[in-house]
C-alpha cells in the first residue's frame, strides 16, 4: 500500500470516529503526534503556556519556519528540554524519484518525525513515526514535501539526518550515464507536428538494453516509426515501457522480467536509419511522461555524520561586515537574505562547516560557522541604561529587569535592540534608542 492510500484510510477511520460521538477513543490507534496531542489534552496541558508553545512550534513548521533544502542533504541538531521547538526541512521531490530519510536519534523521551506533502495549497501528513527516522517513498508527480521532528515536551534530543533521493528506475541501456541522454521530452519533431515522447540514449550499436525494473513484456513488434520495438509493463506502477530503434528484440510477448534483464540491442532501425544508434525510451501512464528524472542519476550521500553530543543551542554574533543567509549548507544554495557584523543568532544544528541559525524574528538558515564568535563584551560598549531589559528584541516583550541605571555591556544586537549583559549577569534586550549613557 502506498503512504498516500494509507493516508486516506487513516483519515476516513477518524472521521468515521469523529461521527460517532459517543465513542471515547478513536476505531484505529492514532499516529504518535496526534496520539501525544490527546494524552496533553486530556492532561489539560494544551490549556498551559508550555503546552500552547509546543503546539504553536508544531504548526509553525508548516507555516513559514521549515528550512528549504536542495538534496542530498545531512546535518546533526539539537532541542533543549526548556524550549518548546520543531525542526522542519522542505524540499521538492521529481515524478520517478524515490525518497529515502534515514537517522539516528539520541534522547530521554519520545521524538516524533512526520513527512507531509503539499496538497491543494495545504500539508497533508503520510507518514509518522516515534523516536526513529526511517521513511522511504516513491512520487509519481511532482511533489512538495516537508520533514518535521519534534520531541514531546521537557525532553532534550539529538539526531543526525541523511535525506537523499535517487531515480526509481534504471538506465535501460547498460553502462550508460546521464551525459548519453540526447534529445529530450518534448523536442519537436517532424516540422513540429508532433513531439518527442520520451527521451534518447545513445551507445554503440549492439549494447544490451536492459529492464528499468522488474515486469512483464507485453508485446514485441516492427513499426515503421520505432523499428524494432519492445513494450514492457510495470505491474507495480501501472504504466508502460517503451523501447525503440532496437538492433534485435531478445525477449518474447509474455515473458517475466527483472531488474537488468536484457531486452534487447541498440540499433538504429525504424526512423532512425539516418541516426547513430541510440534507444527511444518511453514511458506511459494515461499518455506520455517525461522519463528524465526516472533514470538521471543524482548525487548520494552514503554516510550518515554520528549524533553530536557537543551540540549545544548557543548564541552567537556574526563576525564579518557581511554574510549570506542561505537556504542550505552550501555556497551553491539560494541567498534568502544577509546579516551584518554584530547580528544576534542561534545556532541550531550543523552539517559540515556549516550551521543552521535562527534570528530572533525567526528566519531560519544557513551561515558559514567560521564567522561566527561568541558573545564576549564588545570593545567599548559599557553604558548605563534606565530602561527595563526584555526577555525579546519587541515592544511589547517581557521586562526581565527594570532596575534604574542599570550598569550593562552589550553583546550583539539586532534592528533596533542591543543585546546586553547587566553587572549582575542578566542578558536581555534593550531598545538603542533607550541607551542612555555610553558609546555605542
């Protein structure tokens, strides 16, 4: 069964649930995150600030605080018990590529991971999972898919996370690469009155094509167009391969085959008789489809980085006139924005050189970890203040501290807010227009 049949079951198991009122507990066990979310509700814990929190930092996720990812993609992180937090990761997945989620968890409670994929204009939950990472899937369309982890209440947790995807067929010519696929989906042909349904690979005449996956051939035929053509059906997909041009058809109508058979030879007969020798490859399901990301090879990564336990969520400053914020752990990922020296940032999680940071305003990103400091005094910045320290860079935040001329040294700062240290060791924010005395 796919995740997104046994998604619509679930869902029709608690709406049948929901109908019958007087049933307490629902026909089919719920998933751990929605199963959590009852036991605090029947705890009466939703009613309290931290409970409100966990659920705000849930639905956050899925609203504007998940991180856009290009794939592969690893990185190890960290939630503190005292912070009410999710980690969430959006990425984009090809029709005919599969999905693969694989980590490793360290923690005293429950850690629940939940994949969701965008539909009509809203996140729709297809699987979940308690205190593991193991998720793998298989989209048939492009599709938008967002990971988010997010332990239960008042527990610290690590994980390291490998998210990789990879096409779901084979190359059906043997040894070929993606440099060999020549024309493409689409191209025209003959005048462009019609257009190419599939896509070509060229390799020297008599190289074996071979079964994209397991199947049965369903027939074998000469056509003026393709030549010498096999068809093949995928059971398992409900759609069908098709290979033309071929020098010789090795299998016969009927007959079972699996991954890496060979099918055939590549030729160049039908109308291709004027071309280098290359193979047509189609595939069908209620018409044509693009084959190219069903067969094009994408980067791996094989090895997954151990759970950090030196990890700690520390703040820090940037120490560099300007940075970029980017949406993943390399230079080639997109630019969502910049910080300028002195900025105040979290640091969330890692993956190589790299660290995932969120602002105080909740932008969340990427920053090169070498520019980075701690938050030692900055040169030259003691000054007194007679306004309350907040607990957050607002208006309309909570005072921390509302001693008159107060002795403070700042820190790092963000827009309009200084973040300061009092002589009696509290750290907070204070307006710079409030700063009273002192140089900035």
């Amino acid at each position: 069964m796919t995740l997104r049949k046994t998604n619509y079951l679930l869902l029709l198991i608690m709406l049948l649930a929901g109908a019958c009122k007087n049933l307490p507990e629902p026909l089919a066990p719920l998933p751990p995150y929605e199963d959590y979310l009852r036991s605090l509700d029947k705890a009466d814990l939703l009613k309290s600030r931290l409970g409100r929190e966990w659920v705000t930092a849930g639905e956050k996720v899925l609203i504007r605080d998940s991180v856009p990812l290009r794939l592969p993609f690893t990185t190890s992180a960290l939630f503190n018990a005292h912070d009410p937090e999710a980690h969430g990761f959006r990425f984009d997945l090809e029709a005919g590529q599969q999905l693969s989620i694989s980590g490793k968890i360290q923690s005293d409670g429950r850690v629940f991971t939940n994949l969701f994929i965008r539909e009509d204009d809203s996140w729709e939950s297809v699987s979940s999972s308690d205190s593991v990472i193991n998720i793998t899937a298989e989209f048939d369309e492009f599709t938008e898919c967002l990971l988010r982890i997010q332990p239960e209440l008042l527990v610290t947790a690590r994980y390291s996370l490998v998210i990789n995807r990879q096409p779901a067929l084979i190359n059906p010519v043997s040894g070929a690469v993606n440099r060999d696929i020549g024309s493409v989906y689409g191209d025209p042909r003959d005048g462009g009155n019609r257009s190419h349904e599939g896509v070509d690979i060229f390799a020297a005449r008599g190289t074996p094509v071979i079964a994209p996956t397991a199947g049965r051939i369903s027939r074998t035929q000469v056509t003026n167009l393709g030549g010498k053509v096999v068809w093949m059906r995928d059971q398992e997909r409900g759609q069908a391969y098709y290979f033309a041009h071929l020098d010789s058809q090795l299998v016969r109508s009927g007959q079972w085959v699996n991954p890496g058979d060979t099918v055939g030879l590549v030729g160049n007969t039908g109308n291709a008789r004027n071309t280098p020798p290359h193979l047509h490859f189609g595939i069908y399901r209620r018409g044509s489809k693009d084959p190219m990301s069903y067969i094009r090879t994408v980067n791996l990564l094989e090895e997954m980085a151990p759970v950090d336990t030196s990890l700690s969520l520390a703040n820090y400053r940037v120490d560099i006139e300007k940075i970029n914020l980017r949406a993943g752990p390399s230079t080639d990922d997109t630019i969502l924005g910049s910080l300028a020296r002195h900025d105040f940032v979290t640091v969330l999680g890692q993956s190589g050189e790299w660290v995932l940071v969120s602002m105080p305003d909740q932008t969340r990103g990427w920053l090169f970890g070498e520019y980075l400091s701690e938050l030692e005094s900055l040169p030259g910045t003691d000054f007194t203040t007679d306004s309350q320290i907040l607990a957050a860079p607002e208006p309309n935040s909570i005072a921390i501290s509302d001693t008159d001329s107060t002795s403070t040294t700042r820190l790092a700062q963000w827009e309009n807010y200084d973040y300061v240290v009092t002589k009696d060791g509290i750290r907070g924010w204070v307006e710079i227009d409030q700063s009273a005395s002192g140089t900035r």
